[in-house]
C-alpha cells in the first residue's frame, strides 16, 4: 500500500513539475520556438537548439555552403543584427575581426536560441531549390564525367556564366552538400551541364559518378560572384583554369562566343597529362574559327606517350611567359581563376605584380 502511494505521489508531482514548466515557458517565452525574422520582409518560427543554415532552408532561403557546414569555406555568412549569441572558435578563424564586429556570422555555426533578427545580401534571396533528371552521361577525362541534366516541372534556371549550384544528397555518411559549376551556357534555361572529378574516397563526387540516366537529383542555386553577363565590358577576358575548374571557364565562354562578344577571350588550362585535358579538340577549332579567341593547354607532367609537342610545366609558368611576350594587359582586361587553391594563389600573386587591379581579378576555388 505505501509502495503504491509513493509510486502515485511521484507520478502527480512530475505531472505538477511538468505543469509548471510549461506555464514558465509560456510566461517567460521559454517555448520550444523562436521568431527569425529576415531582412524585415520574411519572419518565420523555428525550433531552438537547430542550426541556423538548414532552418532557413526550410524556409526557403539557400545560402551558398560549399563546404557542407564544416564551417571552414566562409560562405554561408550573413548578417545577425539580434539574438546569435557568441561566435563559436571556427568562426574566429573564418571570418575577420573586422566582419565579427560588424555583426557577421556562418549560418551552419550559428545555433538557434533565441529570437533572430538576420540582414541577408538581396541577391541572396533569389536562389530557390530545383529537382532535375540526368539526360547525358559522358567521359570527358580521366576520373572527368560530364553529366547534363533536365530540369523537372518545365522549370527554368537562371544563373550567370561562371555560377554553380549546391547538390544535396543523404548519403550513407551524412547529409552531403556540395558545390558544383554549371559548365553549360546560361541562355540555356531548362538543362544545364556539370563536370564531375572523380574524388578519391569522396561521397558526393563518386555518388555523382555512379548515377544512372533518368536518375533525378535536388539542388539549389544559383550561387557565386565570379561571372560574366551584359555588365562586365571589356576588351579582354584572361581565363586561367586548372583541371575541372574548365567548368565554370567552358560556362563563360560559350556565353561570350554565342553573344557575338568582340572581346579577346584568352584560356589557359593547365592540367597533369593528356589523359586530363578535355575540350581540347573542341577548343582548338573554336581559336580555327574565332579569331578572338586563343588557346593554351598546358601540361604539368605530359606522359611519353602523349607526344605532346604543346606548353609545359606550371600554368602560371606558361602565363608568366606569355605575359611577358604579348602586351595584352590593359586597365580593361577581366581575369577569371578557377582551380585548386594553391595556383590560384600563384596566379593571382602574379597578375597583381604584373598591374592588374584586385578588383579585376575574379576567382572561385574549388577547394578550401
Ligand atoms: C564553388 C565550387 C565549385 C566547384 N565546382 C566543381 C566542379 O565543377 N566539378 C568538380 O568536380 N568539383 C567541383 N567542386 C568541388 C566539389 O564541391 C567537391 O568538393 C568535390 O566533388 C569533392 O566532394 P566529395 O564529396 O566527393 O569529397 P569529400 O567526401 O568531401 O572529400 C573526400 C576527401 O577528398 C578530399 N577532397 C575534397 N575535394 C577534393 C579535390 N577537389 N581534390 C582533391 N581532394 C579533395 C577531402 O579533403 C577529403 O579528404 C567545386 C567546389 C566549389 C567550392
Ligand atoms: S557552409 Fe561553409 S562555412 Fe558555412
């Protein structure tokens, strides 16, 4: 008998503490919910204790996330004008005293405790979420496949030469996301191509290898600042890609040739061997055809048996040298960089030394 009372006291009083605690939660604003409200436009409930990248992705707003929320890419960063707590140590490192005074954070670091009052870039606000079906699969190099996809629902996609998209998948790691750049023309609206590295050991890149035609995949975009449309004028453009950063470069120049652009279009592409090189027969007869357009494959380390009888060494190597013989550079000349790390730095070292403003130098890498 006095089992029984104690059991039922237990029950009423974790009932009556239970009671309480919802009473507090709803007099003080504890609830499980907070406000987030965007831009003064847009406000929305959201949990607390979630992350606030995937949140506002619920709410349809995608932010660029290149590096899936490691918080190391620096790219899902918005303004938080209330309620984001401390920034957290990854933070520290991504972004500069200066932009961690003025209020900016990375929406994958950021958890939501609060209400939220968030400042959001407009241009921002415009990429949506699409589905789209693969149509085309091709080898373009080694470990290289070029894949074209449909867009579902009569959807069209507008993006700027040079953009990418972020493809999200659930894999059996983790929720991937990844950023990929559209290689196809953007007066192309309803398909879109990519050129896809195969990775060593990496999800998305050999879950995008592996897929069958008709497979239908989601993404969101567009995204990136490193583009060429109506507004950027100039006498010359100097693209400079290493390997698969052709994608965004091929992007470009169809975007230019097929707009009847007058402008000196000038690529470099450096890669290992020619097993690495693609495009290239197409390229060549574009510089046949187009007297504006020059071309400059470049291999590191050709194979024997390639016979290569074109530019060696490094990329930047072969530029250098190129810029030092031809008098391209003028205060109107736009540069496009796209690659790894590394050569891009290399190559923007050197473009600054040889006179070019930062702020005509553009550049996207693919790794961070
Ligand atoms: C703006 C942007 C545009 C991009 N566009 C393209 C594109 O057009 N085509 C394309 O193929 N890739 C592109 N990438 C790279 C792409 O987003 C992925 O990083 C890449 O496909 C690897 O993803 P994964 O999931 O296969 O590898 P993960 O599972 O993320 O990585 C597996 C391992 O490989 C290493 N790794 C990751 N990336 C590389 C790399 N590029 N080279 C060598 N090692 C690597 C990682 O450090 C890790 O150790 C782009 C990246 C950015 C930021
Ligand atoms: S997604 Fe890369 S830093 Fe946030």
């Amino acid at each position: 008998m006095l089992l029984l009372y104690s059991i039922i006291s237990v029950v009423v009083l974790v009932i009556l503490l239970c009671f309480i605690i919802l009473l507090l939660e709803k007099i003080l604003g504890f609830s499980g919910e907070v406000e987030v409200s965007v831009n003064s436009e847009k406000t929305f409930k959201a949990k607390r204790g979630l992350k606030l990248l995937p949140v506002l992705a619920e709410n349809n707003i995608y932010l660029p996330a290149a590096c899936g929320s490691k918080g190391n890419c620096g790219r899902c960063r918005l303004k938080v004008i209330s309620g984001g707590g401390y920034p957290t140590a990854l933070e520290k490192i991504s972004l500069s005293e200066k932009d961690i005074k003025e209020g900016l954070r990375l929406a994958c670091q950021v958890k939501i405790r609060e209400n939220l009052i968030l400042d959001i870039p407009k241009e921002l606000l415009n990429a949506r979420s699409f589905n789209a079906k693969l149509i085309e699969i091709k080898d373009l190099a080694y470990k290289i496949k070029g894949l074209r996809f449909k867009l579902e629902d009569g959807e069209k996609l507008n993006f700027e030469a040079g953009q990418y998209i972020q493809i999200t998948k659930d894999l059996p790691r983790e929720r991937a996301v990844r950023a990929y750049s559209i290689s196809s023309s953007p007066n192309i609206k309803d398909e879109f191509t990519l050129d896809i590295q195969l990775v060593d050991g990496g999800l998305m890149s050999s879950y995008l290898h592996s897929l069958k035609l008709d497979t239908i995949i989601s993404f969101c975009g567009s995204f990136g600042d490193m583009y060429v449309n109506s507004e950027n004028k100039s006498d010359c453009f100097l693209l400079v890609a290493g390997g698969v950063g052709l994608a965004p470069m091929r992007s470009i120049i169809s975007y230019l040739i097929e707009n009847s652009s007058k402008s000196k279009i000038i690529l470099f592409h450096g890669v290992r061997s020619k097993k690495n090189l693609y495009f290239e027969n197409e390229y060549k007869k574009l510089q046949k055809d187009n007297s504006n357009f020059e071309y400059y494959p470049v291999l590191s380390e050709p194979a024997l048996e390639d016979g290569w009888i074109g530019k060696t060494g490094l990329v930047t190597q072969a530029l250098e040298e190129y810029l030092n013989e031809k008098n391209i550079i003028s205060s109107s000349l736009q540069a496009y960089l796209c690659g790894p790390s590394k050569m891009m730095e290399v190559t923007t070292k050197l473009l600054l030394e040889k006179g070019i403003e930062s702020s005509k130098i553009h550049s996207d890498p693919f790794s961070f």
